[in-house]
C-alpha cells in the first residue's frame, strides 16, 4: 500500500510531457493509429520532413526507449535534474502510463525520514524488549528461590511446632511423675515426723539419754534414714574401725531437694565430728556449780512452721523464721547469700574484717565475698591425693587475716597465705582427723585439736610444736573406755586461757602459755562438740549432743584462780560456775557461736536449725528453718551484722541480723 501510494503520488507530481515537433498546441498527439491491412508497417514509413533523426537530441532514455522498439521511445523530453538522493525504483507504470519518471517531490523524502525514524525506534525498542525479557526471567528465577526457600522455612518451622509439642509432652510428663514423687516423699515424711514425735528418739529407750558411740551420719536430718539408722553410728576413726565408717559422698551425686531424706544409697556422708563418747556409768556428770541447787534453765523453744501464726512468723521461698511469741521481737533475719557446694560443707568462719567467708568441704577450702557473695578463691593441696576424700574439718583466720589455717581429715594442718594462695607452713604429728583450729589474738600461735585425745600448740614462726595438751582422763561406762578426742579449741579473748571441748563431756580450760591444766567444766551429759568464749570475756558456751547449750562463768573461774592457794590442786573443777542451761533444739547441737557485742548467742542443731539466743535473758529470739539437712556449722561475723551456715544439704549461707528499732 505504501509503494502504490508513492506511485500515485509520483505520477501526479510528473513532469508534463514534450510536445511533438509540429504541435503548436502543446497536447501530446493522438497514439497512431493501428495500419490498415494492406498497407506498410510503421518501421517502413517514410520519415516526415523536419523530424528528429532516431537518436538526435533525444535523453539517453529516450534513446534506449526507441532502441528497444517502444512506440513512445524519443518522444518525452530528459527529466529535469533531482537535487535529492534518486526516488526509490517503483513496481512499475500503471497500466496506460508508459515510459513516465517523476521526480521525487519534498513530501517523500519527508516521508522516507520518517520511516527511517520508525525503523529506528521500532529497533530501540525491540532492544529494550529483549532486556526486558531477560530481566522478567531473572526475577522469575529469583522469585522460584526465594519460594523454594519459603518452602523449606516452613517446613523448618513444622518440624519445631511438632517438636515443640513433644517436647511438651515429655516435660509435662516428667513433672507429673515428680510431682507424685515429691507428693510421696512429703507423706514419707510426715510420716517419720509424726513417729518421731511419738519416739524418743532413733535407737533410744524412752527416758534413756542420747545413745553412747551413735554420732548422725551427715546427711540425714532429724528422723531421716541417716540418724543413726541403716549404717549405723560412726565410730572413732582408728585401723580396726576405719572400714566400719560411712563413707564420704562422691562429688557430684547431690542430695534431694525436698525433705530430709537422705543422699542415694550408694553414697554416704562423712561425720562432721567423732562420734559420741559412751558416757560415765554414774547417774550424771556433777555439775560444776558451787550450790547444790540446779542452775536456771532456759526456756524450751518448739515452735512449729506449720501451726504458728502469721504474725510470728517471717518466711522465704525456701525458709522460716518463728520468733518467739513469750519474749519480745528484738532481732530481725534474712537471707543474704546462698553458696552451692559439691559435696558437704563441714565449716565456716569470716575473716576478722568480715569481707570474707571461708568455707571447708571435702579437699577444698573456698573463700567468698561476702557483700556479693561472688566466689574469690578456691584452695587445695595439689600435693595431696586427690582421687582420696579429705574433707576440710576447721578453718582459721589470722588476727591481721594474712594467714589462713586449715585442718582436714588427713591429719595435717596447712596454714596459706592469702595474698599468694600458696601454703606457707604445714604442720603434722596429729595421730588423728584434726576436728578444730584457732589462732591466738596475737597470731604468735594456732592451736589445733583432734581425735587423737590432744590438742598441740603451733609456734605460726618457727613451725614447731611448742607443747601438747593430753587428756589422760579414763572413765569407764557400761560399754567400754569413754574416749576423750578434742572436739573443739578456742582461745579466750586475752590469749591467755585455752578452751577445749571432748567427748567425754567434759570442757577444759588450759593455760595457754604454760600448758597446766587450770579447770574441767561439767554438767553436759553427752559429748561436747563446740565451745566459744564472749568477746567480753565473761562467759563462756558450749553445745553438746544432749541437746542443751550451756553458759558458764568465766569472771567466776578468774576470781577462783587468783584466790586459790598456789599450792592447790589445779584442773580439778569448780572454779567455773554454769550460769544456765539453753534448752530448744530438738537434736544434737553442733555449733556454737558469740555476738561481737556479747549479747547473742548462735547454735546450729542436727535438727536443721538455727536459734538465737540473749545471753542476759536465756531465751531463743527466733528459731530458724533454712536448711534441708543438718546445720554443722555456725559462725557470726567480727563485725557484726552477718552470720553463716553449713550444712549437709552441700551448701552454705550468709543471713543478715540486726537489731530492730523499737527493741
């Protein structure tokens, strides 16, 4: 369509034609008419007069035109001359137009630029289509991975949903099963609680004092399977009757977390202390009292957690504190710090500026700050067999805290210096565990008791042994010698005297620069396993396994000494009176301590708790329930303010006290 127009176009726009010679009119003359038959054909006509010769003056066209034989060849004059590029050749004249070449007119060459542009951008574009294309198909490929990964994060996400519930399921499961568990094991307990009121007591006739040789196996509270129950008593460690002993708990197997049941079976807990002596075959030991009439008793304290009411009672997720509704609330608790062991702690003793508690469990002694409760050190002789058990029994405090004492069951008392955390001094000749430790105010001097019936005084200096306390005592009972192993040793607050606590029930009092004997306090009925003196000097405690702790006055022994002729007997007795009797604990006491300000007395029982006591009055302020098995050990800071705990259950606390505003 598009060349047929440009046809019509040129053909319209064509030059006119020349005239013939001899027509004046300009129209082109008539086509010749067809010869009549019979007559000469127009090639042997004669040329007429005038006529152009064939090929003179004719366009070169024409020329070809006329030797071609054409009718019309010679008779168009030459096309004027094109000034643009020659027209696009056409598909030929139209039928009766013969031999007609037009110039090309403006319009055309317009049109053909247009074209060109047309063509142009039509190629521009199919560029960009192609692009296009290749793009969408990158997309396609990308959105394909991004589903296929869409897929595979959906599919994650089933497999966690459906774990998620199985997991769910296990876990519901399980604290179901515990759930029961701990539901049997608090009947289990209420259970040996209810026989054990009705009792009195594991092992023990009714009326009948605490059973000679029977020390609870650590580990067991108050009527749990370890209070002198299956394994029976630990005995005295000797040759005969080491494989007798229970033995020590691996590290790592932890006791239950509810009740006082006891560690599994395949473990045992190591006693904190010797056994309990057998006691004399008399009625009771004498007292020490200078009149025959009995001393005052303290008031009993029972309070039960389960009964006592709200007011009297102040609790945390895992304690109690009862105070005592007959006397009036004048010292507060908390809890501050709980310290997690990995096997029991046997002792706990603050630093004399009291920022640091150290604690002794088996074969480490671990010092702890006792504002943040964060871990500082943790001390063990790498010297010492380490596959063996030696649990930590005493530790000790230097009076300027640079020294540290350590008293274990191997026998040997190591002293390390803190700064280092390196033993400095190692001290041996003990023929038994070493179950106390005290440094004397001074520091010259640490005095270590044992088993093996003695207690020997160290030169901290030098290292020697400057001489050996002996109890040479023998008292026979029903079932044998009574054994006299040192239990505890503390110094009195002026070095001078030395305290010695034995299993034989009897407390000594020794001079602590010569060593003579100068007192023996009586009145206990079974084994003395802790004695402490009042920083104000005026008495001292002690806690024993008769479930009493007792006060006994020391102002009243120093003025006895001085009067006594020089040539008397001493270490006879009598010269300390006993001021009173603290009853309320209802097991063996196994800790005793003093306030720095002399006004409380703290005890730790086999029965998991803890009491405070006023000196003045005798009485339990509160009784505390913070542990889960027997409270072994019990320590109040120099300074004040704090007081720790160790225990069975493999861990040791930190509680605040202070005094309340309206007290």
């Amino acid at each position: 369509m598009a060349s047929r127009a440009v046809y019509e176009h040129r053909s319209l726009a064509a030059a006119p034609l020349t005239n013939p010679p001899g027509s004046a009119s300009g129209v082109p003359a008539p086509p010749p008419q067809p010869p009549a038959p019979g007559s000469a054909t127009p090639s042997a006509a004669t040329p007429q007069q005038g006529a152009p010769q064939q090929g003179q003056g004719m366009h070169p066209a024409a020329m070809a035109g006329a030797a071609a034989g054409h009718p019309m060849n010679g008779l168009l004059h030459p096309p004027p001359p094109s000034s643009g590029p020659p027209p696009p050749p056409s598909a030929g004249p139209p039928p009766g137009v013969v031999g007609l070449v037009a110039p090309p007119h403006p319009s055309a060459q317009r049109l053909n630029d247009l074209l060109e542009f047309v063509k142009a951008e039509f190629e521009q574009v199919a560029g960009e289509g192609s692009v296009l294309r290749v793009q969408r198909e990158e997309y396609e490929a990308m959105i394909h991975a991004h589903a296929s990964e869409l897929n595979a994060m959906r599919t994650m996400v089933y497999d966690l949903e459906r774990k998620y519930h199985d997991d769910k399921r296990v876990l519901q499961e399980e604290n179901s099963r515990l759930q029961e568990e701990n539901s049997h094991l608090r009947q289990q307990l209420d259970t040996s609680r209810s026989s054990i009121s009705s009792q009195p007591g594991p092992g023990r006739a009714a009326g009948a004092r605490p059973a000679s040789g029977g020390f609870p196996v650590l580990g067991a509270g108050a009527g749990g399977e370890g209070a002198n129950g299956a394994g029976g008593a630990g005995e005295h460690p000797s040759a005969s009757a080491a494989s007798q002993r229970p033995a020590i708990p691996q590290t790592g197997s932890r006791p239950p977390s509810t009740g006082p049941v006891a560690p599994p079976s395949s473990t045992h807990q190591p006693s904190p202390l010797p056994p309990s002596a057998p006691t004399a075959s008399s009625p009771s030991a004498p007292s020490t009292t200078a009149k025959d009439e009995k001393p005052p008793v303290g008031e009993v304290t029972s309070f039960d957690p389960g009964t006592a009411p709200k007011e009297l009672k102040k609790e945390g997720p895992d304690w109690v504190t009862m105070f005592n509704p007959n006397v009036k609330r004048a010292l507060d608790v908390g809890l501050v710090h709980t310290l997690v062991h990995d096997s029991v702690v046997c002792c706990v003793r603050f630093s004399p500026d009291g920022k640091i508690l150290a604690t002794g469990s088996n074969r480490n002694t671990t010092l702890y700050d006792t504002k943040t409760g964060a871990r500082i050190a943790q001390l063990c002789d790498e010297s010492a067999n380490q596959k063996a058990d030696n649990y930590i029994r005493s530790v000790s405090f230097s009076p300027d805290g640079k020294l540290m004492a350590t008293g274990s069951e191997d026998r040997i008392v190591r002293v390390w210096n803190l700064a280092h955390k390196r033993i400095s001094q190692v001290f041996s000749g003990h023929a038994s565990e070493i179950y106390s430790l005290a440094f004397s105010p001074d520091g010259r001097r640490l005095v270590s008791g044992s088993g093996d019936k003695t207690a020997r005084m160290w030169d901290v200096d030098s290292g020697s042994c400057a001489f050996t306390l002996t109890i040479h005592d023998i008292t026979i009972a029903e079932n044998g010698p009574v054994d006299a192993g040192v239990t505890s040793v503390a110094f009195s607050p002026d070095g001078k005297y030395l305290a010695a606590g034995s299993l034989d029930t009897v407390v000594r009092i020794w001079d602590a620069e010569t060593g003579q004997l100068l007192d023996k306090l009586k009145g206990h009925e079974d084994s003395v396993y802790s004695v402490a003196f009042s920083p104000d000097s005026k008495f001292l405690v002690s806690g024993s396994l008769d479930k009493t702790l007792k006060m006994f006055d020391i102002n009243a022994f120093k003025t006895a000494l001085a009067a006594a002729p020089k040539d008397a007997p001493v270490g006879e007795g009598g010269k300390a009176t006993l001021l009173t009797t603290l009853q309320g604990h209802k097991d063996y006491v196994l800790s005793v301590d003093v306030s720095p300000d002399s006004a409380w007395i703290l005890s730790g029982s086999k029965d998991r708790a803890i009491q405070m006591w006023s000196s003045t009055t005798a009485k339990s302020q509160w009784v505390l329930q913070g542990h889960k098995n027997s409270v072994i050990s019990v320590a109040i800071s120099p300074v004040g303010g704090l007081f720790a705990t160790a225990s069975g259950d493999w861990s040791s606390r930190i509680w605040s006290y202070n005094t309340l505003p309206s007290a």
